[in-house]
C-alpha cells in the first residue's frame, strides 16, 4: 500500500512522533494506521506526548564559530543528567552550526532545517522529537544569536551552562579575557547608555523605597526626614552606582593587576575594540519547578494500583 504524507502527517499528529518514524511505522504496518500507532508506541513508548509539556530549565549553552560567522545558542531539558548524555550534546552542538549557517529566522525555522542524528530526521525537529522519545525528557530550543556581521569573533563557554560571544576589532588575547570577564562578571550591556531602559527603572524603584524606608525609620526614631532633594540625590546615586557595575566597559577587569584597571581601560591599552557581546545562562528566567517527590511517588502508586 502507497504511504501518503496526509498519513503520515495523521500518525504524527497522533503520537507526536518524528515524521520519519511515522513512514517506517506505517510502511511496515502496511498503512494500517491502528497496527502503526502499535508499532510507535511499542518502539518510543508515549514518552514524547507525556514529556512535552514538562518544564526544561536545565540545558547546555553551546557554540559554533567559523571564520568571521558564528552563533551561540541554549538548549533545556529536564534534568542535569540529560546534559551529559551524548545525544543531547550533539543536538546542541549541530543547533549551533546551523544556525551560523543557514541564519534562521526563529527558533521554528530552526528546527525545520535538515539534519538526522540517532537514526532520527530529516529535520532537526525531527531528531529532536525522536530524542524525547528516545531519553524520556521533554527538550528544546531556547534561543540563538548568529555573528555574521564581519568583526572577528571569540567565544568561551564555561562548562555548559554559561557561554559568551564577542564580536571585537583587535587583540585575539584580549577579547578572549574580556569573554571570560564577561561570564564571570555579568555585565548586562556594554555601556551606561545601552543599559536597558527596564533594567534602570527598577533600579530607580528599589532606590526609592529604600530611601523612603530610610526615612520613615528617621522620623520613628524623632529625627527629621531628609529632604526631598537629598533624597533625589540618593536615589540617582544608586542608580549611577548600579550602571558602572553592570556595564562593561566600566566594570574593573578581573584581571587587573592593581585591582583597579577597567575593561574598557584594558582594550583601550590593548588597541581593541569590543563591538558586542551575547551572553547565555542556562535557565536564566525560566521558573524551576519544584516537585513534591513523596507526592510524586504517591500518585505513581495510586495509578499503578488502578492500571
């Protein structure tokens, strides 16, 4: 019997396998769409349908980068254990050379790039879908960013869960520190003025009430409150204190021999430009979420004893 894509995209739809899976499974089961759901089911079990809901805030971050174009990219899954498993690895690893070369739009068109791993594809959404299937933990793509704008390019990944991009004119040493600077300092942008407007006002906020703190504990206590002008003062203070320390360029370089050279002051010595940076944290944002594990054996048992 003739295998149509319509049935295939059926047997997918149905079992949240990979496409071709769904062909082999039909082709053996002679079309029969019932023995070829059997067939998956017997193969990947509903490891892929169940775990795809399930949150990934563990992962990798990996790096690709060739000649003057490269990308960085984040991939999670479920588990810590999952990101030493090789598979995993390899998803990550291919994830991040295509995207510096075939420059997707999204994170959609990412995975419908060709790419077989495992016995899995032809689309990377394919393998990675057969990989939940085949580890038993739900996966993704998070996010990517692609170089290809011409500068020299560094990266430094420290293990897998953090990793850096710089794109620089210049000292190759130098960019290779500031990358590694910038992993362990976590600078948000590379100067005050490209510090995010968001970031800045809630920096503004927290100063505030704790000015207003300040002051509530002054008049508790039968002390005059400071004026308001004093207290503006305070509160654009703060805010100047929180951009020199998030900002690159004025953050003092972990590697300052008198503990005082900024990193701006540094590739300025080193004739270096550092035109942007990308940094990853794996699972930064994501909320984690935190299992009751005796429940979580509880409700296992109940459902083994009603199977």
């Amino acid at each position: 019997m003739a295998i149509t894509a319509s049935m295939v995209g059926e047997l997918r739809a149905k079992t949240d396998a990979p496409m071709m899976e769904c062909k082999k499974a039909l082709t053996e089961a002679d079309g029969d769409m019932a023995k070829a759901e059997e067939l998956l089911r017997v193969k990947l079990g509903t490891k892929a349908g169940k775990a795809a809901s399930r949150v990934t805030a563990e992962g990798v971050v990996a790096s690709y980068l060739s000649g003057n174009t490269g990308a960085l990219i984040e991939v999670n899954c479920e588990t810590d254990f999952v990101t030493k498993n090789d598979s995993f690895l390899a998803l990550a690893n291919a994830a991040a050379k295509l995207v510096a070369e075939h420059n997707p739009a999204d994170v959609e068109a990412l995975g419908a790039l060709s790419y077989s791993q495992d016995n899995f594809g032809p689309t990377l959404e394919d393998v990675r879908k057969g990989l939940i299937g085949k580890i038993g933990e739900n996966m993704s793509f998070r996010r990517f960013k692609r170089y290809a704008g011409g500068a020299s390019l560094v990266s430094y990944l420290h293990g897998t869960r953090i990793g850096v991009v710089v794109e620089f004119d210049g000292d190759a040493v130098a960019s290779k520190d500031v990358a590694m600077h910038v992993a362990a300092m976590k600078p948000v942008a590379l100067t005050s003025a490209d510090v995010p407007a968001e970031f800045i006002e809630r920096e503004r906020s927290v100063a505030t009430a704790k000015a207003d703190e300040a002051n509530k504990e002054l008049v508790a206590a039968g002390k005059p409150a400071q004026s308001a002008e004093i207290v503006a003062k305070r509160i654009d203070g703060a805010v100047q204190k929180y951009l020199k320390e998030v900002s690159l360029f004025d953050q003092v370089f972990v590697k300052a021999a008198d503990g005082k050279q900024t990193v701006g002051a540094m590739l300025k010595a080193t004739g270096t430009t550092v035109k942007s940076f990308t940094m990853y944290v794996v699972g930064e944002g994501i909320e984690k979420k935190v299992d009751d594990f005796a429940a979580e054996v509880a409700a296992q048992v109940a459902a083994a004893k009603g199977a």
